[in-house]
C-alpha cells in the first residue's frame, strides 16, 4: 500500500505540471483543455476507503476520506490546523479520517456509508472543535428557494447558509425529468476551483441512477463536457462525462454539488446565533441558540431519535434507500473516539431580556453553562424580548440576534384525568374506555387533519393514546414515541447509567405486531447527549391498530414499575409525536412550538433531544373527600340592629363559609354573606330591633358544599334598652406611643352619669399608660381616674351632667413594644363595662391593634453600556440615604408608608472615560454619519439643551485638554431608571427618579442606569478604563523643516492601517529654549478638528473627525521657534504619550524626540519621498548647505520626465 500511493503522488505531480503551465494562460478555456483546482500541489490524496485501512473490522469511509482530503488542501494552502496527526506523508490525515468518521461528526457506519444530512454539520463542527470556520454548501436549481423549497431539501438546514439556489447548471426537461448543463457546470465550477473553493460531488458509482459514492472534484474539461476527482476506492485520478444520474446510467454520473470553502479562525469572542424563544409554554419561556464555537467534550451522539433501520440515505433528489433493521450490538454501540475541546469556545453565557424589541435589555441570567435556558419569571400574556452573549476568557461577545416569545397561564400543561377504570390496551380506542381522558390536539404545525392525543391515569398506572387520522394504514415502523423528564429538572441525567429518554412503539410488520423500545438517554442537548442500548421496558403495554379507518396508538405505563416512575399528585415533562414511516413525516408532534428548535440545527430529531423544551404532564388524584360541616355555632345579640356569630371549623381544606338567615320561625332561609377559609366570625348588621333571628352555616369546597351546622338564634335589643361601647381597630410602630379611641353609641337621654371599664391587651405587644379625655364626650367630668396594672387598665368617671351625642367617649394611650414584630396583632378587648349601675346595658365590642411595618427598597445601579455595577452612589429616599456597595446594590430597609422620591447622586470617579473619541463620535453624529443609542444621546448632550450638535462634540474635545473642566450641564452623572422605556424620541425627558405615591410594599429590583457626561462610548469601568486594543499603528515626528535658522516646522505623521477617529498627544519641550508659535492641520486632516492647550513647557493636543483617517498621514504640524540668548537647554521637542480611538489602537511611539538647532547642513542632501508608495500624494525633502540655483524634478521609469516641481533661487536650510 505504501509503494502504491507514492506511485500515485508521482501520477499526481505528473498533472500538476500541466495546472501549473495552465495558470499562465489568460483564460481557462484556452492553452490546454483540463484546468485544475488552484495550487493543485496542495491537494493530498488518500485511499483510506481501502480493505487495508479497515479498523475494528469498519471501513473509514468516502465522506470522512473527502473531507480529510479537503482538510489537509485548506491546511498546505492556507497554513491552517485542520488536518490531526500525521500531518504529512503518506498517512497524512488518517486521524482527522477516522475523526470525521465518528458519531460526534459525519456519523459513518461500520459499511463505509453515512447520511448525506450530516456532511455539512460533521465537516464544520469538525472545524470549529479545531478553531476554524469552514462553510459548506449544496447548490440546487434556480427553481427552488426559501419558499418553495421541499422538505427533503429543508432538512440540509436553512436557506442561504445549507444550501443556495445558484445552481444554473441544473435544467428541467419539459417532462420534469432533470439534467446538468456541462458548459455551465464548468463554467460554475471554474469560479469556485480558481480561488481555492473545493467541490464536494455525490457520484453514482455503479450506474443504477442513485448517488452513493462521495469524491473531491480537481479539474474539469470543458471542450469534453468531463470532469476529473479522486477516486477513494481506486486511488487514482478518473475523469467522467458531466451528466446528472438520474438522466442517464452512467457511471461516476453526479448526484449532488456541494462546494467546501475556508473562512479562516474562529472569531474569538464572536456571539451565539439563531437564538430561538418558544411561545406558549404554561407561565416559562424555554430559549435555545447556537454556539458560536463548538462545546462538544466527546460524548457519542448515540442514534436517531426516531426508531428506523440502519440506513443510508441516498443522495437523489428525494430518495431515501433503506437496508434492513438489524437490532444487534452494532446498532446500539457507542463510538469509543473523542475530540479535544476547542479552547476558543465560550465558556458560558449570559441572557438578556427586555419587554421591547429597542428597549433597555437586563440581564436575568448569568454564566449558563448549556445552550439552552428556561426563564420561569414571566408573567402570562406579556411578550418578552430575549438576547443571548457567550462569555469567553478575553471577555463577553456581542449580542445575538434577539426573539421574542409570551407565555400562557394554561398553554403546554396537561392535567391527566382520572381513570375510574383502566381502558383495555388493544390499540383500539373506544370512547367509553377513555371518556375520563384529557384530549389534546398534538397536530404537527403546518399539517392539515386531525391528529388527538388522550391523557389519563389512576393510582398506578399512566394511560396514552393517538387518534392518528392523518394516517390511514399500519406499516412497518410506523411509531409513536413519548420522550420524558420525570424529575422536572429539563435535562437528563448527566452520565449513564440513565432513568430518562425515550419509548416507542411502533409497528412490525413481519409479526403483524406492535413492539416497545427503551432509549435510556443522558448528557446534554445539543452535542453533549449519549444513549444506552436499546432495552425492552418492563411495565409497558401497548396496542396498534387502523380498525377505524386510520392508525390508532394506545399504550399504559406502570409508575411503579416501568422507566416512567412518577409519584401520585406528581408532575413530569414529555414530548410526543407520531411518525408516518413509509413518507418519513411526522404527523403529530406536541409541544408543537419545539419544532422550532431545528431553526437551530437541521437535525429532524433535535426537540426530543431537548428536555428543556417539553410539556408537563400533571397526574390526576381521585375525588376529593366530602367536604367536612361546622359545628357549635353561637349566636349573640350586641345591639338593636346587629348579632354576631362564631362557629367550630372542623375541615381543613374548605374553600369557605356561606351564612343564611331566616326571621322568625316562619321565614325563608335567605344566605346573607360568606366568609374565607378558616375564618369562623361574622357580623349579622342592619336588623330590626327586638327581634328573633336564626342562623345555619355550611362550608364549601369549589363547588363542593358541606351538611349545614346546628341553628343557632338571638333577639335583638330593644330600642334604648343597650349602649354598645367598642375599641378602635389601631395599628402603629414598635417603639411608640398610640392612641386607642373608645367609641359608644347614641347616648342622649340615657341619663348616663358614671362608667367604669377594664380594657386588656398582651404586654408583647401593648401596654397601657394612660388616658386623654380632651375634646371628648366626658370633657369636663372632673372625676376620672385610672389604675393600669400590667396589660389591664381600670378607668372609672362620674360627672354631673349627663352624656349626651355618640363618638369618643375617651382615648387610652399604650406604649408599643419595642421588640415587637411587624404585622404582629393583640385584641383590645373589654374585661368589663358599665355605665350608672347597670342600666343602660352596655354591649363592649373588641378591637385589633396591629404593629405597622415598615418596606424595604432594594435595587442595583450599572452603566448604560458595559453593565458594570457602580459603588459610591448616594441615593436619597426622604430623609434616609443609602450608597451603593462594590456590586451596584442599594438597600433601604424597615420605611415607613407614604409619598417619595428616590433620587440617585454621584460626584467623580469617571477617570479617563472621556475622550476625544467621544468627541469624534459625536461629530460624526452632527453630519448623519453614525447613530447612536438614547444613552449615548444622553452622555453626548454636555450642553444639556436637550439635543446633539458638533457644540458638544467642541466642549467635549476642550475638556479632554483641560481646556475647560466642568460641562454646562452642571453635573458629572445623570441616572435614568432601568425600566424607563428609553428611545430615540424620549431621551431628553427621561426621568432622573423614581415616584412612589404612595410607598405601600417592599420594593425590589428598583433600578437604575448611570451616564456619565462626554462619555459617548460607554467605555467607564470600576477597575480599568479604556478598551483592549483591537489594532495597531505607530505615531512619529516627521523631519523638521526650517524657514530660516530660527523657525522649524515638525510634522507628525500617524501611520495606521485602521480607522483613525481621535487622539490625544502630550509634548514637552523647555520653553528657555524653544518658544511654541502654533499648530496647523494637516492636508487630509479637513474633516477633523484640534485644540490644545498649552501649560509652560507642556503641550496637549486632542483632535476627532468624521471621517476615518487609515494611511500615513501627516496629521498636523508644530511651529516653533528657538529662543533668543544663550541658553544652555537643549532645543529638544518630545512626543511622551499617544492615545488614539479610547486605545482601541495601540500605538508605537517611535522617533519622540527632535532636536531643533540653528546649524546649516553640511552639503546638499536630497531626502527618500514619504510615503512610498503613495496615493494621491508624498512629500519630497531637501537641504541646501548655502543659497543655491534648484531645480527639482520627476522622471518616470523610462526616464521621461513628469513634471519639475522647483526651479529658481533658494536660501540655505
């Protein structure tokens, strides 16, 4: 084997002459008729899909061999590490074969053959786990797009990015048959080939008009309408008419096109894509995305989620070619070979969420580590805006796209019903067995027909059906499959062995017989997942059956005793669906809003790999025990118009009470009110006086009642026969005073002269000092004294002037203890009362004292941009204040209710945030040449007139050199209130507080977004200021040019490759020496401004433009002028530090020094032009050692002269 493949690379190198002589030539079509893949050198050829290489008894492969072929071109052309050990000689990227032929990538049987689905995933997952981007394509006919495509070709994945409709080589016959346009195919495959794209054919390799060899196309003869690839099995280069196989029975005839293109290394901190949030979920919004780079750690894939034959599918145009089933070991083995993680990838992420689509984003999650999260903090009905960013070592990516979803109250929830009887499992379902059944439309979205699901169970066993309509006729492998999460934690167990996964049970039509499958199932979605071997599950019946006219699925499942073990009352998640083998279609499928997750990946079993996205299924409990009735109600006249009733509660899980009444023996029962569980009081008020009433009670459960309680009876006083005297219901403070009123009825003409009473309360909470009698009805009786002992107090008056009138009869004051808690209560209640010697009775009624509590008010202060938490911020709350801790978080605790403000304040602490490039941001802003976002209007408005104009961008770009150091806004910090639904309308009115009118409970999340003024970029941080540098460049002093022995002129030259904005430099000279004279801007500087300031010998200069400078430029020039006198100090002008775009750029400062002296040059000198090479302009130097005639011209190549740029007379210098 060895000899044979270096007589091969012979063969090889043979042909590449031939390529080589071709590049030469102006146009494919001409000097020679085969053209050849660009730097067909760099092309490894392997014959790995050979009896030799077999490992484990299994072939590699023709896909794996492809792609390690593709692999090791990419890595010799572009000096990639795509292709695993041995990286060159004959064995060159066996490994990476044998990779690609794992279940984490093209999932290759042990025969050779794989499925065409996972070329594209197992090619660029491959990439990624090694750092790499590559991107493969299918190219179909201009027929189809992204909206008649068929389903077959939806499964590649989605449009633009799987597959792409450029394939104009494809023709239709009139007949409908297909074909493929040799002359356009080539002229196709010419474009991709000469810029190094690969092409990746399905071919026919025995001419039965099927595709079922893969092979790396290297050349093509167009004059001969052949093509030429890399044969796997006979490892030799072969050629082939250009025709598609379904036409023609041809041999090596092509099925499919596929094109393989590098893209280069990952993007390091690039964010998740195809973020996907699903609707309609019962009070949870489940989310998903796509890794930005793969997370894969090795763990097999396992199978298809839909129970079929080890098959391969055929690349036809819509064929799909099945082998038999053989449930043997080989089916259900794991693959033992693994791939290093790639060490670029996330190691997390955050998540993002917001109530509108351009509104302010909060995060509400951080550090997930999966590719998945389920956000339970909704409220129904309200649609929420979901964005994802991966976190890496280097730091937090950009947002993904964003999805919106909104949960329902009630949506994706099933409540089993109750089976009275078990239905008897047949696969027949008859309506009677399953008329306690919850029914459930589990139709696939998008199909047409009917499609129920029944859900019931009793206290053993779990019952399911499917009324299947869509399909009309049992065949083999005809399934209906039920995925679970018995624990409810959305995931399944994170290594085997595994109580969760998957049944099926489908069809056999070998036995006429239904059969059961077991899938235990662990790790997680989407790349971490392994499955066990298939397993017959005890405690499983089930039935299959189209008797009816169409398939009908039944099955049970014993909780105790099956894989699906679920406790009584209990709840656990499923997905399920029904699948129609013969037309490889799902026709139910519940959740239906999981489907979406192939948004994601085109894996069609991808939902049930996804626990996360499953219903729940809440298990039905038998009726409940009768409702239990009150007992030794009581009944008790307290006035002439009002009885007061209280009864026993004897159940423990009523709903309520309900009260009726009838007058008289002879009256109707008529109900006159309710009350809540466990209340067993109630106030019978309006009645007329001196007048019999009787009372029954009945508990109530939803719309169970109880038997009535006993009949009680009271009569009503008479009329001036009874004074009724209550307690204020009060509430207060701990630790404070309060003032309890003691209210009495209608008094007048009573001849009430004395009272005496005993009030006692629980010393915990209450203690009585005294009473006030100021302004109330005994205001005057001089005869009142008091005698407290413990929670009790004795009050006794006597006066000589009768009550008269209702109202306070007096007010007791009681101290409240300090310790006591909030909410905690004490009766008020009358030990005794009496007024004269018993006549008029007095009727006490009792009061409540509550201890007041105060609220807590808690939230987080951040910056806008960033999301770093901000300490030090003094936020006032009345007369309280609080200040923000390291992390951002305020606390008020224990505030009384009422009207408040909450303001936040800041001074200092903004660093070096501020900066000409902020300026540059704003002034690109002025003339319409970037937006920005209502944060950044705020940060950019220092003027504080409510609008952004080039004026702040000029006291932003003072303010960076000290020119002025305070804006006219006045302050350094502005804080805008998180939830404030910010936009580009509003920004100039948003509020700076939060109102509480009025503070009536605890208040968490009570955020705020801080600004500081002039930073436009957002770019503040408690730690470190500035960004990490994305690019690079260098600043230096140009030649000094002087005007005569005492004036120079100094460039500065900027030589950077990216976008230039802003900078800031600092200059020191010795002004004893050198005198500065001024700045002019450069030539190409027109679109910037520039001010400095100067300070003795210390010169700052900031300047920011609209336009981006990106080239050597001279950016400005300094005059200075030598000093008069003799001084000693050296003329010397230094560069000591750059910054330019916030530090985006890192800048190396060479040549900081010029020394400015009045010394003539020696001789002539003619200086090298700079730059060079230019566009449009250079600068061309000289000196002169004395007046002399110059002249000053250019020649071009040829030596014809262009243009003289001097002639005449100059002095020295």
């Amino acid at each position: 084997m060895k000899r044979k493949d270096i007589h091969y690379r012979s063969a090889r190198l043979f042909v590449l002459l031939a390529a080589t002589i071709l590049s030469l030539a102006t146009s494919y079509k001409a000097v020679f008729a085969v053209e050849y893949i660009k730097n067909y050198s760099n092309f490894p050829a392997f014959p790995y899909n050979t009896t030799s290489y077999k490992q484990d008894g299994a072939f590699v492969g023709c896909g794996p061999t492809t792609g390690a072929m593709i692999f090791g071109y990419f890595d010799h052309e572009h000096g990639s590490n795509l292709v695993a050990d041995p990286v060159s000689g004959v064995n060159e990227g066996l490994v990476t074969a044998w990779a690609l032929h794992s279940w984490q990538y093209m999932k290759t049987n042990s025969d050779g053959f794989g499925s065409v689905y996972d070329i594209e995933p197992g090619l660029e997952l491959y990439a990624l786990d090694r750092g790499y981007l590559v991107n493969a394509v299918v190219h179909v006919s201009p027929t189809y797009n992204a909206g008649n495509a068929p389903q077959w070709l939806r499964d590649y994945g989605s449009y633009g990015d799987s597959w792409i409709n450029d394939g104009d080589f494809w023709y239709q016959h009139s007949n409908g048959s297909w074909d493929i346009n040799a002359n356009t195919f080539c002229d196709f495959v010419h474009d991709q080939i000469s810029v190094g794209v690969t092409v990746f054919l399905t071919i026919d390799s025995d001419g039965d008009g099927y595709g079922d060899h893969w092979v790396p196309l290297v050349g093509i003869d167009k004059s001969a309408g052949r093509y030429y690839f890399y044969d796997t099995y006979s490892t030799t280069v072969r050629s082939a008419l250009i025709r598609y196989c379904g036409a023609v029975s041809q041999v090596n005839s092509i099925s499919f096109v596929r094109t393989v293109s590098y893209e280069g290394p990952v993007n390091q901190e690039a964010p998740p894509t195809n973020l996907v949030a699903l609707s309609n979920y019962k009070n949870s919004i489940p989310l998903a995305w796509k890794a930005p780079a793969s997370l894969m750690s090795g763990i097999d894939d396992g199978h298809s989620v839909i129970l079929q034959q080890n098959a391969f599918q055929a690349e036809s145009q819509d064929a799909q070619i099945p082998f038999p089933f053989e449930a043997e070991e080989k089916f259900m083995q794991k693959s033992s070979r693994s791939v290093t993680l790639n060490p670029l990838a996330p190691t997390g992420y955050n998540i993002y969420r917001s109530t509108s689509l351009n509104g302010s984003y909060s995060k509400i999650a951080s550090n997930i580590s999966r590719q998945y999260y389920r956000d339970n903090s909704v409220t129904a009905g309200q649609t929420y805006y979901y964005k994802v960013t991966a976190i890496y070592a280097s730091g937090e990516s950009d947002f993904s796209n964003a999805s919106s979803a909104q949960s329902s109250s009630s949506g994706y929830s099933i409540e089993s019903g109750w089976a009275a009887s078990a239905p008897t499992i047949d696969g027949q379902i008859n309506s009677s067995e399953w008329a306690d059944a919850e029914t459930v439309n589990i139709l696939y979205p998008g199909k047409s027909g009917t499609v129920t699901m029944y859900v019931m169970n009793n206290g053993s066993k779990l019952f399911l059906a499917v009324d299947d309509q869509r399909d009309t006729h049992v065949d083999d492998l005809d399934q209906f499959a039920i995925f679970f999460d018995k624990n409810l934690d959305r995931e399944f167990p994170s290594s085997d062995p595994s109580d969760e996964g998957n049944f099926w049970v489908a069809w056999d039509a070998a036995s006429s017989a239904s059969f059961t499958l077991f899938g235990p199932r662990y790790g997680y979605w989407p790349d971490h997942l392994g499955w066990e071997p298939l397993v017959v599950p005890s405690g499983v019946e089930h039935g299959m059956s189209s008797s009816s006219g169409n398939i009908q699925y039944e099955a049970s499942f014993d909780l105790t005793n099956s894989p699906l073990v679920v406790s009584a009352d209990g709840t656990f998640a499923m997905l399920v669906f029904t699948y129609d083998y013969t037309f490889v279609d799902f026709n139910g499928f519940w959740p239906q809003e999981s489907d979406r997750l192939r948004e994601i990946t085109s894996d069609i079993n991808v939902s049930g790999q996804a626990p996360f996205s499953y219903g729940d299924v809440h298990l039905a409990t038998p009726g409940p025990e009768p409702v239990t009735a009150p007992s030794n109600l009581v009944a008790t006249a307290i006035s002439t118009s009002q009885i007061n009733l209280n009864w026993q509660d004897n159940s423990n899980d009523e709903t309520g009470f309900r009260i009726e009444r009838r007058k008289g023996t002879t009256g109707s029962w008529t109900m006159i009110g309710s009350s809540s569980a466990n209340e067993t009081t109630f106030q019978s008020l309006g009645l007329e006086a001196n007048t019999t009433y009787y009372y029954r009670v009945y508990a109530y459960r939803n719309s169970d009642n109880s038997a009535y309680s006993n009949t009680a009876q009271a009569t009503t006083f008479s009329n001036g026969n009874a004074v009724t005297i209550s307690a204020s219901d009060v509430s207060g403070y701990a630790g404070l005073v309060v003032d309890v009123p003691i209210i009495v009825s209608d008094v007048t003409g009573l001849d009430i002269l004395s009272f005496t009473m005993t009030i006692a309360t629980s010393t915990d909470v209450l203690t009585p000092i005294g009473i006030i009698t100021t302004g109330t009805l005994i205001d005057g009786w001089g005869n009142v004294v008091t005698n407290t002992n413990g929670g009790q107090i004795l009050v006794s008056g006597a006066g000589t002037t009768p009550l008269s009138g209702s109202g306070t009869l007096l007010i007791i004051q009681f101290q409240v203890n300090a310790a006591a808690s909030a909410n905690q209560t004490t009766p008020i209640s009358f030990v005794n009362a009496m007024f004269n010697e018993g006549t008029p009775a007095a009727v006490s009624v009792d009061g409540v004292f509550t201890v007041a509590a105060g609220y807590d008010v808690s939230g987080t202060v951040e910056y806008f941009q960033n999301f770093h938490p901000i300490s030090g911020v003094s936020l006032s709350l009345g007369s309280e204040t609080a200040l923000t801790a390291n992390d951002g978080i305020f606390l008020f605790s224990t505030i009384s209710g009422g009207n408040y403000d909450l303001i936040p304040s800041k001074d200092g602490d903004f660093g070096n945030s501020i900066s000409a490039f902020d300026a540059s941001q704003v002034l690109r802003y002025s003339v319409g040449l970037t937006t920005l976002e209502p944060f950044q209007l705020i940060a950019a408005d220092v003027s504080g007139n409510g609008s952004v104009t080039s004026y702040d961008a000029s006291y932003i770009l003072r303010y960076t050199v000290g020119l002025v150091n305070s804006f006219p806004v006045g302050n350094n910090w502005c804080f805008v209130p998180a939830d404030f639904n910010i936009n580009s309308s509003n920004w100039n009115s948003a509020p700076d507080k939060i109102t509480y009118s009025p503070l009536n409970s605890n208040m968490s999340n009570q955020d705020f977004k801080g600004i500081i003024y002039g930073d436009v970029t957002g770019n503040w941080s408690p730690m470190t200021l500035g960004k990490n540098a994305t690019g690079a460049g260098a600043i230096s002093f140009g030649k000094a040019k002087s005007t005569d022995k005492k004036q120079f002129d100094i460039p500065v030259i900027a030589k950077i490759a990216d976008d230039l904005y802003s900078s800031k430099m600092s200059f020191h000279f010795n002004p004893q020496a050198v005198i500065f004279k001024g700045i002019t801007l450069g030539k190409a500087m027109k679109d910037f401004s520039l001010v400095h300031r100067l300070d003795h010998g210390n010169l700052q200069i900031a300047l920011a433009g609209t336009q981006p400078i990106n080239s050597e430029t001279e950016l400005f020039s300094l005059q200075f002028e030598l000093a008069d006198g003799e001084s000693s100090a050296p003329g010397v002008v230094e560069l000591s530090d750059v910054i330019v775009n916030e530090g985006q750029i890192a800048v190396d400062i060479s040549d900081r020094e010029v020394l400015l002296n009045s010394q003539l040059p020696k001789t002539h000198q003619l200086q090298q032009n700079y730059p060079n090479p230019f566009n449009p302009t250079t600068t061309i130097e000289y000196s002169l050692s004395a007046s002399a005639q110059v002249t000053l011209t250019i020649f071009d190549v040829s030596g014809k002269q262009v243009r003289q740029l001097v002639h005449g007379s100059q002095a020295a210098g």
